[in-house]
C-alpha cells in the first residue's frame, strides 16, 4: 500500500523545519501501509505537545485527547472495538511526566495498542524547560542550574514492568525505525517503542550527531525474550542501544481478560443485543 | 409499661449500633429482606464511622405498613452490640425506646434510671453456638419474632443467604437465627404488643433496592456497556453492583488507576461507540473535571454519577451532604452545555439514570446524576421497576467518505459517526478545531465553534425534568428541595399537616425547568432545604429563575436530616 493514502494535501504544519518528528510521521506511515492497514481501520490517539499534533497531519480516525492522556482512551478505544489498529503517539513529556502513571499502568493492563513516544528528552511546545528525561546536567530556562533529577528511563521501567513488547528506535534511521515500528503494531500487547529525536530548536545537546555517537543497535546474539539480559542493556549509560529489547508475547490482553470476545467477536460498540428480558429478569431477582 | 412497640404501631423504627465488624451491616441485609417478604413496607439507613474495625456505626430499619422512604430520629427499638453504643445514640433515646441487650454491655445506672430495658442474653447464646460471631444473626432472630415472621422462612432464607458458606456454618447461623425467633416471640407476647393487628400490605412482588443499585439498574436501562472508576465512597455501590453484571450484559467495568485515567478511558469508549459512565465522589470527581471539559470539546457523550460527600477534601468520608452541586455544575473549564440530575426516589433513580444515557447521546454532552451517601446506602421496597418503559435511544450514524464530525447544523448537532463503521474518518480533537476536528487558529471559526456548542442548550429545553408539587395547588407556603431529600421533607410536611404548604421537588438542578419562576412566586412565602452549608440550590434559583427565596433550613454536620427535625424547623418558620 502506498503511503499517500494517509497524506493530508498540503497543509500547514506546526513543526520547526528539520524536526525530528517529520522523520517519525514519515515511519509510521510506511510501516502502517507496509502491514496495509487503511486509514479507517486505524485510530490514532495523542495527548497535548508538538509531537502530539501527529493526527492532524495524518488522514486517519484521530483522538486528539489532553496532556499526558493519550493511553486511556486508546486502552478503552481498543477494548470496545479490538478490529481497530489503535496507536497511542505522543513525546517524552506527554507520555512520561503528565501520562507516566496511565503509562505505568497500560504496561500493567496489557491493552494490545501500540505506544510511540517521540523522546527528544525536551519540552518543545512550552519552549525548551526539562522533560523526565533530559540528561542531568541539562540547562534550561528554568533548570538554570542544570537537570538534577535522574533522567527517566522508559525502558527499563517498562521491562520492569514485564510489559509485553519494549523497543527503542532512532528518527534518523528511517528503514530500521520502520521494521521496529512494524513489529510492534503487529505484535499482540502493549508494545512501546520510545523514538529517539533530535529537537532542533530546544536541545543542543542530544543533536543527531550526539544520537549517532551514543547509540547501536542490539545485534543478533541479544535474545529479547530474555528479560534479565533485557534490563541489563536498558540501563546501559554510555552508548544507548537501539532495537527491540525485551518481548513477552504470551501475555494475555485487557480485550481478552476482560472476557466479552471470548465467543463473539463482535465488537462490543456495534453489539445490539437486546436487554429487555435480562434486565427484567434482574429486576425481578431483586424481591 | 406501655403495650405497644411504638406510639405508632403501623410505623415501628429498628436501630442497631455496634463496632465496624460487628456485622450489623449483615443484620440489616438479612432483616430488610425478611421483613419485606413477610409483607412489611421497609427502609433501611446508614450512618457509618470510616474504619474497617471498631467505632460505633449505627442502622435504623422502619417497618411500616405505609411505603416509606425517610429517616427518623425516633427509636422504638435499640439493640446496642458494644458498650460504646448507648453513648453514640444518647440523643435519640427517649422514654419510648425498647432496648434489648446484654447486661454487660447496658451500664447499671441506665438499667435502673427508668428505661424501658430488657436484657437478652445475646452473648452467652451466641457462645452457646460456637462464638461471639452468632450474635448479630441472634439479634437479628429477635427482631423477626417480634415482627411474627414465619419461623419456616427463615431456614431457607439464610441458607440462601449464606449460600457460599460452609454446611456447617450455615446450620449455626440458623440455629442462631431461631432461638433469637423464640425469643423474639416471647418478647411479644410478654408485651402484649398490638402488632397482631397490624394490617399488611402486600409488597411480595415488590423489589428491594439501595440507591446504588437503583442507580446501576438505570444504567443497564439506558444502555451502558462501559463503566471505568476508581473505587471511592460512597459512589462504589455502583461500580460492584455492574461488576456483577458484566458477563450478563455485554459489559466492561474497568478500575483505573486513577479518576483521571477512569474519564478519559469514559469518553475514549465513548468516542469508539460505548455508552461509557464513570461513578465518583468529591475528590476523585475533582480529578475527573479536565475530563468533563474535554466531553464538552470534543462533544462526546458520557454519564457522571457522582455521589457527594462532606468535603473540602477528604471531609467525612462516610458521611452525607449536598455541596457539590456547583462542583458539578461549574466543573471543566470554558463554556459548554451539561445537564444535571438529583433523583429522590429510587424510581427516579433508575429512570433519570436511563434518560441520562439517551440524553448525553443525543446532544453529545456530560450528563450527571447527582447523589449522596444517604441516597446510596438506603434500602427500600418499590413497586417493580417497567424495564420496558425504558427505551434506548440511538444516535450514532453510519459514515459515508467525507464525512465531517463537527459539521456545522442548525441546532448545533453534528451527526456522530464513530470509527469502523462507514467509509467516513472520526476525529476528535481538545484543541479548537475545524469541522473535521483538525487544530485552527481561524477565530471566526472559533465563534461559530462555540456557538454550536452553546446553541445545543435550546434544544435541551424540551427535555427538562419539571419540577414535581406535592400539596394543594393553592398553596401559601412552597418549600423547596432537591435530591436525596425527597422522602423526608414529604414525609415532615405530611406531618405538619398543613394544607397551605406544598412541596416542591427537583429532580433536575440544570438546567432549571421554565416553570420554576412561576412555581416560587406563586407563594407568598418560601422554604429551601439543602444538606449543605451555603444553599447552593438557592442561588442556582436565584441566578437562572431570578427568585430569591426566603428562609433556608440548611445542615451541613454529615448527617442526613431527620422527619422530626424538618418539621420543627418548619415550625419554627411557619409558626
């Protein structure tokens, strides 16, 4: 499938030239169209920043919720209508400072959406302060004395968590960042793949020649079910490895525990089942 | 020694007080049910300490051959389970009241101070069984054999009731349940009570319900198949009694991790085509309020119950009141329409619930039911509810390629297509946005966004719950309530038996019905009752009917008001 399908024509896009979140707009569509899921067959859910405008320069069913929410609606998106594709997208500080308890606690519920963060380790929209995972150090305007609060590590608290599938991927490298991507919408579970991003106006530091440095790619010899060697590579500091770091595939989903799909697959928002008789029978239970 | 249980013995009020644990709650479980399928009308009430263990908690059941749905002061008959008891309802004691209790825990000076006391041995019979744990079901025995239950009910009865306990247990608990029946009986007989008499009604095809359940059965009326939560009292009710009924209905009831996360998992199955409620109470609907502007935004429909509770913060738990309806009337930033519910009666409860699903559809907005923890925790007898009086109405349509959420109509309603069902695209979006829910910046848009949004409101209008009067139409006095207090402030005036004083009863708060106006200036003299400190339903009046009322009987210490108290402070305004 080609990717044009999910093209808005020309519109007015609210990101820097040269942004990382152009690189990552243009992955998640390839990947979407490599696995051929149509336009109306996805949802894209975002919470509030610039990476959070995603559904607006994307032609799709779109949730374009609040700041640090993006995962609850997609997790109840996803359970009424399992036959939707539902991608929960949004950066760093969306995503992990305003949404980290929802993110703690989707890796707990195991809803089979995938959950891309665009991590450019700064807050663009509000103009340049601190996001959970600036480096220490970092200088703000407001962190005038530098970041002194451990940097959030995504990844290993996600495989803390057990969660189901963990990735990390770079903006800069299109054709694997795609295959990353692939693999998590098409896994079945929480699947979270934090992206990294240079930000061109707010972070000198983390630039793509800084990513290109301090990054590799786990090579075959890592075995991603194997979650101890997972976590040791997660909280790896000097070079950060890229690739897909730990899967749990057999855990069963929030769709499939909460049990209504079991026999009919029919998604609960177009059920029509009439209630009537059983709300009467209830009602009668109660003299 | 008077012969009767009560002054009214039509009319006889039971109250229980013991520790948390103690198992009064089960009592009034295992009696409100017995005695109505021995055909007495009943209500039962509530008022709790907020700890698991210890305390001092008490329960009033009214057995009555009229329907009732009030809490009185009066006692007629006190059974105390701990030393603590007799202090905690001091007040309510009076010549009248008939205890039955333990020796050991009545102190002596009562025993002798002229009370109406007969001990029962409640302790040592229960020890007789195997331990202190018999003796609620003991006390709930007396209870039946003075009320003349059939004793061959009651062994059915609770194995029925304990039907997930052990054989062994469920014969203690009826041996236990049958000496204090014999007890019960020789009570009677020793006060040659006129309950032999006493003409009952037949309520066995009637139901028995607590506001939460009410509540629930609303919801499963009006359609809800997704309710997500975070457990806090006293709106819980609600949230357990769907959980029951998920695999029966189609249902998903999901605890979040937080309120917020509860409402805005509501409104995304809401936006994917659920018919989504969230139930909270005070503190955590104040976590939900981003989400109830964001239901305004995004136009996604979704039903709020919230059951309030003493506040600021964390306030009193356990406790009642009525001051969160400008909470909720105010709630969520910006402008935007809502509709608010209070229902009265555990009727209301269920039909307003319903028609809050229908309606929150229909015009893609929040809509709330308003409740209290008196409300929640009440149990009574009603008629069976017409489940086929509810109908669920559907809005949701069907998508065609280029089809635009926010399209502009003339009443301010767009189409709601929902994603997967059509060729169309669903967006939605919390930013100002276009008509396909994409971000604008274009402020003339911008007005005619808000607009749209506000001009839903004419609309709503003919879907105002009017206002219900009870008393003559040419009445002198009005007095005005809303919510919970239905049942008392009917029953007080009924009491104060004057015929130039009605009742007017509000079931929904806003937006107000145009006749309300009309109604309070019509009297020459006007009463509000309100459960809270400030009569917040006086200045919602005040401010959309443009009517001052005139005296305030208001009572903001946690507790519900009582019969008695309404009608001597009526009294005391209306002389």
């Amino acid at each position: 499938m080609d990717t044009h399908i999910y093209d808005m024509g020309d519109i007015d896009i609210a990101w820097c030239p040269g942004c990382g979140n152009y690189s990552i707009l243009k992955i998640v569509k390839l990947a979407l169209a490599e696995l051929d899921i149509k336009p109306h067959e996805l949802v894209l859910v975002s919470g509030i920043g610039q990476a959070a405008k995603i559904p607006h320069y994307f032609r799709t069913n779109f949730f374009n919720g609040l700041h640090g929410r993006a995962i609850p609606p997609a997790t109840a998106i996803k359970a009424v209508n399992p036959g939707l594709t539902v991608i929960a997208e949004s950066g760093d500080g969306d995503m992990y400072g305003e949404g980290g308890n929802h993110f703690i606690h989707a890796i707990r519920r195991n809803p089979d959406i995938t959950n891309i963060v665009h991590n450019n380790m700064v807050y663009g929209l509000t103009k340049g302060q601190a996001s959970p995972t600036s480096q220490l150090g970092f200088r703000t305007p407001v962190q005038v004395k530098g970041v002194f609060l451990e940097p959030l590590n995504p990844i290993a608290l996600a495989i803390a968590l057990d969660a189901s599938f963990v990735a990390r991927a770079y903006a800069g490298d299109i054709e694997q960042s795609k295959v990353i991507i692939e693999e998590a919408i098409s896994h079945k579970g929480f699947a979270l793949v934090d992206v990294f991003h240079p930000c061109v106006s707010f972070n000198k530091v983390n630039t793509h020649g800084w990513f290109k440095e301090h990054t590799y790619y786990l090579d075959d010899s890592h075995d991603p079910l194997n979650r101890l060697n997972a976590f040791q590579k997660a909280i790896e500091k000097e070079r950060l490895p890229l690739g897909i770091f730990y899967k749990n595939p057999g855990k069963p989903t929030f769709e499939e525990n909460v049990g209504l799909y079991k026999q009919d697959k029919t998604p609960l928002s177009f059920r029509e089942k009439e209630r009537g008789a059983r709300l009467v029978n209830l009602i009668r239970s109660k003299k | 020694m008077s012969n009767k249980f009560a002054p009214d013995n039509s009319d006889v009020s039971v109250v229980l007080c013991g520790q948390a644990g103690q198992g009064i709650q089960t009592v009034e479980r295992i009696l409100v049910r017995l005695l109505k399928l021995s055909g007495f009308n009943v209500f039962a009430t509530k008022e709790y300490m907020s700890r698991v263990r210890g305390g001092s908690n008490s329960t009033e059941i009214r057995v009555s051959s009229q329907r009732i749905s009030a809490f009185v002061d009066r006692m007629d008959i006190l059974i105390p389970f701990h030393k603590g008891a007799l202090n905690h309802v001091q007040k309510r004691i009076s010549p009248q009241t008939l205890i039955l209790g333990d020796e050991e825990i009545i102190p002596d000076d009562f025993q002798t101070s002229g009370n109406r006391y007969v001990p029962v041995p409640f302790a040592q019979i229960a020890s007789e069984l195997g331990g202190k744990i018999f003796v609620n079901i003991v006390a709930a025995g007396v209870v039946t054999g003075m009320f003349q239950v059939e004793q061959s009910l009651l062994g059915n009865f609770i194995r029925k009731f304990f039907a997930e306990k052990s054989g062994e247990v469920v014969q203690k608990n009826i041996e236990a349940i049958k000496r204090g029946w014999e007890i019960g009986r020789k009570l009677l007989d020793s006060q040659k009570s006129r309950l032999e008499s006493w003409k009952k009604q037949d309520v066995s095809e009637q139901i028995l319900l607590s506001g939460a359940e009410a509540v629930g059965l609303g919801a499963l009326a009006g359609g809800c198949n997704f309710l997500s939560s975070y457990p806090m009292s006293p709106s819980t009710g609600v949230m357990v009694f769907l959980s029951q009924q998920m695999d029966e209905f189609d249902l998903i009831v999901e605890q979040a991790e937080d309120e917020i996360s509860a409402v805005n998992m509501a409104l995304g199955a809401s936006y994917a085509g659920a018919r989504a409620m969230v139930t909270t109470s005070g503190g955590g609907f104040a976590l939900m309020t981003e989400g109830v502007s964001l239901a305004g935004m995004t136009e996604i429909p979704v039903v709020i119950h919230l059951a309030q509770r003493p506040g600021p913060a964390t306030g009193l738990p356990t406790r009642t009141e009525q001051a969160d309806l400008e909470l909720a009337l105010y709630s969520g930033h910006g402008e935007f329409p809502r509709v608010i519910f209070s229902p009265g009666r555990l009727e209301d409860a269920f039909f307003l619930t319903q028609k809050a699903f229908n309606l929150a559809d229909k015009y893609q907005i929040p809509v709330f039911i308003l409740t209290d923890q008196y409300f929640m925790d009440s149990y009574a007898n009603l008629p069976l509810l017409d489940a086929s009086s509810a109908k669920m109405e559907k809005f949701i349509v069907r998508t065609k390629k280029g089809y635009r959420r926010y399209e502009l109509t003339e009443d301010g309603i767009s189409p709601r297509g929902i994603p997967g069902l059509g060729e169309g695209l669903v967006g939605v979006d919390s930013d100002e946005h276009d008509l396909e829910a994409h971000i604008t910046e274009d402020l003339d848009l911008r007005k005619r966004m808000v607009e749209k949004r506000l001009k839903k409101l004419d609309s709503i209008q003919k879907d105002i719950v009017p206002p219900e009067l009870f008393g003559s139409n040419d009445y002198k006095i009005l007095v005005v309530g809303w919510g919970s207090t239905y049942g008392v402030i009917r029953e007080a005036l009924e009491k104060l038996g004057r015929e130039d004083t009605a009742f007017l009863h509000f079931k929904q708060v806003y937006p107000l019905h145009e006749k309300t106006r009309d109604y309070l200036e019509k009297a020459e003299r006007t009463i509000i009752i309100e459960n809270n400190a400030t009569s917040q339903f006086a200045r919602l009046i005040k401010l959309y009917a443009g009517v001052d009322i005139e005296a305030r009987i208001l009572k903001y210490n946690g507790l519900a008001f009582s019969v008695e108290e309404v009608r001597a402070r009526l009294k005391d305004i209306i002389g």
